[in-house]
C-alpha cells in the first residue's frame, strides 16, 4: 500500500472519530445537583439543577436571576439565550457551567434549552 493512501485512511478514521465524540457529547446532560451542595469544588464542572426564581435582575444584554430550593444560587444569563421572559415564583431548570464572581458563586448557561 501506498504511503498517500495510509495517510488518507487515518485522515478519514480521524474524521469519523471526532465527529462520533462530538455527536456523544452533545447528548449528554449534566448531572443534576441540589443548590445546598454546590460550592467552590464545583467551579468550571458543568451541572444541572431546579428552583424556583426568588428574583430577577435585568441588565441590557443580560439577566441575573436568583434561585431557591434548599439553598440559593445565581444564574448570569444572556438575554440571547433566555426563552421567555422570567418571573418570581417561576420553576426553573437549569443547566450550566459553575463560575465564581466577586466571590459569589453562580451558574452559567452556554445555549439555548439550558433553561427550561
């Protein structure tokens, strides 16, 4: 065999590869996390959790909304990325990264189906 035509084959298995990871990838769900627990240990790991929005603070591009459930959290959302508009009292999902900012901890949603 020829040299160009092993390169091809492994250009072609690495191709095959990283799409087959990423199509993995986009199919997994963070695991779900009560607020109480969610501390600095968390920072940069990607979790999921429910409340209810106990406030909500509107910027220009974003939203900061508070939420509730055996402990309290922020999440700091594009406005880009929210659904609908959000309300005190509202059950929310959320899915997202876990920042830390000015020494508050909060949650950060990449796209659009990370709140729900």
């Amino acid at each position: 065999m020829e040299d160009t035509t092993l390169v091809k084959i492994a250009v072609f298995c690495s191709l095959v590869g990283i799409l087959i990871l990423y199509a993995i990838t986009t199919q997994i769900e963070p695991a779900q996390v009560p607020i109480s627990k969610i501390n600095e240990s968390y920072v940069g790991k990607f979790v999921r959790i429910s409340g209810r929005v106990t406030r909500v603070r509107e910027f220009k591009k974003s939203e900061l909304i508070e939420i509730e459930n055996n402990g309290r959290i922020y999440i700091y959302a594009l406005k880009s990325i929210i659904p609908d508009e959000i309300k005190k009292g509202q059950l929310l999902m959320v899915s997202g990264q876990v920042q830390e900012y000015k020494g508050n901890i909060e949650i950060v949603p990449k796209k659009e189906g990370d709140l729900k």
